[in-house]
C-alpha cells in the first residue's frame, strides 16, 4: 500500500472539507465515541434551526441534544449504534419552522477506516417539495379513482400484456353478475373469460390486439346479464407513453333503452308510413264510395223529374231509399274505423247473452235477415272484461256478413259459439253462406277489399274486424270453401280491471 506523506494528507483534508461545505446536501461525520469530526455549514444551520442544537467539531452529538431535547438524543443514538453495527439507516424526519412543515431524509452509514477506528456518516437532504408532489399525486389519484367509481359505466385498463391494471366498480360489478368471476389486478384479462366461451375470447384477444396496435375501436354487443339482455356500446383507446403504445382502456356502456327507444321509433315510423299509406287509399277509396251512391240518388231525382207517370215514382223512391242506405252504412264504417283507431280501450264487464242478443236485434231489419237462423252457444265459466262497443262493432260486422252473403237456395244459418275462461274468450261464427274463393281468403282483411263487383259492403267491415281485434290485443282467423260457408275464429284475452283483481 502506498503511503502519503503529511503534506498529501492535508491536501486532500483540505479538498474533503471544500466538497463536504459546498454539497448541496446536509453532511456530518462523527467518530466512534459521537463526537463531531467534521461538519459542513449546511448541517450547521439546518440542525440549529430545527432542534436548537448548535454543533462544533469535537463536540458530543449526543450529549449536545441531551440538554436541548432528551428524547431526540436517545432516537439518535439508537441510528448510530445500528449504523456502527453494520446496518445503513434510512428515516424521514418531520418538524416546522415559521409554521411551515418540513420533511428531511436522513442516512447514517458507519465508515471504518484501515487501522480500525470507526466513523459514522450522517447525510440529510430537504425532501419537502416531494413529498409535497407525492400527496398531490396520491390526491389526484384518489380524485381519479372518486371519479372512476361513481361513471355508472364501465371502465379497466390493460397493459401491453393483456395484465388487467386498474378497473372502475361498474366493472367490476357487470363482470361479477354476468360471470361469476371477481375481477384480479394482474392477471391476464383473456384468462378471466370462462372457458366455455372460448369464441368470445378470440373476439376480445383480437379487440385488445387492435388496440396496442395503436388503432382504436368501437363494438356493439349483447349479453345476458342475470336474466336479461343487454346491449353495450364498448370503445377501446390506446394509451401512448413517448410515441409508444403501452396499454388500453376500455370504456363500455348501457346503450340498451337507447336500442329500445330506437326500434320502438323505427316501429312507429314503420307504422307512420303504413297509415299513411292507408289513408292516402282510404281518402281515395272512401271518395269514390261516398260519391257513388249521392250521383246515384241525384241520377234518380233527374229520372223523376224527367218521367211524368206517378206509377213509377214509388220505383223510383226504393231505389233513392237502397242508395242512402248504401251511404249510411258507409259512414257508419267509416266512423267505426275512426273511433277504433282513436279511442282508448275501456274494459267492462261483458254479459255475452246481451252482447249477442243486441246485435242481432239492431240487424233485424237488413233485408232477409229473417232466412238466417241464429244458433246460439254461450259458456261463461268467469266473469269477462273488455271493451264493449268494440267488441258490438265485431259482432255486428260478421253477423251482417252472413246474413249479407247467405245461400238463397240453402237454409241458412249462422252459429255462434263463446267461451270464455279467465284468460281469455274464444268466439267462433260458422255459417253455410256462399264462402269465399279460396284465392281471396288471405285477402279479404285489406282494407275496401271486395272479391267481385258485386260485392255489397264497403270493403270495410272485415279490415274494420281484424283491426278492432287487434286493438283488444286479441287474434283472427279465417276459414272458408266457395259454396260451403265460412269460419272465423276471434280470441280476446280477458283484461281484469284493476278493482276486480284486488
């Protein structure tokens, strides 16, 4: 070993003591027995103002506290012997000064030099300005994660490895209800899918691999979540560190009443456009009609007019009388389908017996209603409710029919039969009319459908029928042979007032 003679050692006692007073940081050395071997003015000042202690070199650290503060003597005492047993020791201290709190690090490390003797090194440095950014940065975080938690949306992020990083509770929620699985940070979010979902990992693994790629997305789904099913809108964002992407969060949300509130509008448009067109036709139609039997009237005035013979005006007068008629049961379909469409439903209690026994007397008078003979079937086991006007406008309609459309050279019938239960009534009408071609059944619900010219409705009456049922929320059907007659099956679901159910 090479040996410095006295004037290098205090060259470099000279140089040891110029860096230890110009380090920005606080430096003490004390010897074996804590006496100050060399100080710098930093420690100087900084422990005189904190602890009132003023230090000079030779003097006993411990015992210089001791007078000031016993209790800190004894803390630091214990840092030195552990330092001198061979541990580093590392402590923050607190304490103010002009009411301002300050943190300083603390190291103690025992030196131990060639020829035995032992020293301890003592470096502080003023760490208040980090800690200062460490609890904002703890505040921001816990703002953030306040922020996260009440978005009633779900949110995670990943890192570059699939490493499930942080999530909000929305998340953490949806995924426990819709799976089972309580989410972990840490593990790979692609072993989280069940395993008897293996297409939906693929779609995910392909999604996450899109989104470190630098590319965002945006996905529409549909799970079961607990009984029902839901539709999300889900969006992944790249998290880019230095022009590097580094993870991606995933944002996804409820869009499901919005998808409802869209496709009940899509209906209604639907609908809109459909009515529309019905009443572009309706106004057509309903035009022509109404004109027809009025030019037929004014047609027959003129022939009264014209022809002098009194014999004839009584002709003239039934042909007159059968064109108004024509015109008011117009008008009276024309204001059953108005009311129909309008009017809310109003449910009553219905005595069928009554029901039945109304129409047909109100039909009394249509010419030959006398040759169809009415057989009547009625089973009401529970009392039935709905609307009764409507429920007339279809008895009517369909009673008119067979008596209208009645085989001259059979002996007509029309049988009428009710059941009713507590869901439901089921009405059926059979009767031995003329029937229907069997290429206009699916046909003769359209609204002014007329199977022939000579036809003697509007056209209204059958679309007038299915549209009432329809509004009733019940259900129609058809049956019919050319020559052999004609069945309509109605059901009618049985809406309970809310007084009688309780």
């Amino acid at each position: 070993m090479t040996m410095l003679d006295q004037t290098e050692v205090v060259a470099w006692q000279d140089l040891f003591t110029s860096i230890i007073e110009d380090a920005d940081s606080n430096i003490l050395l004390l010897d074996d027995e804590f006496k100050v071997v060399a100080i710098n003015p930093a420690f100087y000042w900084i422990f005189l103002e904190t602890h009132g202690v003023e230090l000079k070199k030779g003097s006993s650290l411990i015992l210089a506290m001791q007078k000031i503060n016993p209790p800190l003597a004894a803390v630091w005492k214990e840092r030195c012997l552990t330092s001198m047993s061979g541990t580093s020791v590392k402590v923050e201290d607190e304490f103010e000064i002009d009411s301002r709190q300050y943190f300083w690090e603390v190291h103690f490390k025992s030196i131990t030099f060639a020829d035995g003797r032992q020293f301890i090194s003592v470096f502080s440095r003023d760490v208040s300005q980090r800690k200062a950014y460490q609890r904002k940065i703890i505040g921001n975080e816990a703002n953030l994660r306040s922020i996260l938690n009440t978005i009633e949306n779900s949110i995670w992020l990943i890192n570059s490895s699939f490493e499930l990083i942080d999530f909000n509770k929305e998340f953490f929620k949806t995924y426990k209800q819709a799976y089972g699985i309580k989410l972990i940070k840490g593990v790979n979010i692609l072993e989280l899918v069940p395993e008897q979902l293996p297409e939906l990992r693929e779609s995910w693994k392909a999604r996450y691999t899109a989104g470190l790629k630098g590319r965002p997305g945006k996905f529409i789904d549909t799970y079961m979540l607990g009984a029902n099913l839901r539709t999300y809108e889900i969006r992944t964002y790249p998290i880019v560190e230095d022009s590097k992407v580094t993870g991606l969060t995933i944002y996804s949300r409820d869009i499901t009443q919005y998808c409802e509130a869209e496709d009940l509008l899509k209906k209604q448009n639907e609908e809109l456009t459909r009515i529309n067109s019905e009443l572009d036709r309706f106004v057509y139609s309903a035009s022509h009609d109404l004109r027809a039997p009025l030019m037929s009237v004014k047609g027959l005035i003129n022939m009264i007019k014209i022809d002098g013979h009194e014999n004839n005006i009584e002709q003239y007068l039934g042909l007159i009388e059968s064109s108004v008629n024509k015109l008011d049961n117009f008008i009276t379909d024309i204001i059953h389908y108005s009311r129909n469409s309008r009017m809310d439903v109003i449910p009553s209690k219905i005595d069928f017996h009554l029901l039945v026994q109304e129409s047909i007397e109100s039909l009394k008078y249509m010419p030959e209603a006398e040759k169809v003979r009415s057989i009547i079937s009625i089973s009401e086991g529970t009392p039935f409710y709905s609307d009764h006007s409507r429920l007339l406008i279809i008895f009517n309609n369909i009673i008119s029919n067979a008596v209208r459309y009645h085989d001259r050279w059979k002996e007509s019938f029309l049988r009428i039969d009710v059941q009713v239960s507590e869901e439901r009534a089921h009405i059926q009408f059979i009767d031995n009319g003329i029937g229907i071609a069997e290429e206009f059944v699916d046909k003769i619900f359209k609204m002014f459908f007329r199977a022939s010219f000579e036809s003697k409705g509007s056209g209204l009456g059958l679309y007038i029928v299915k549209s009432t049922v329809e509004k009733l929320h019940g259900k129609i059907s058809v049956k019919s042979k050319l020559g052999e007659g004609t069945q309509f099956d109605i059901e009618i679901p049985n809406t309970f007032p809310a007084s009688s159910m309780n």
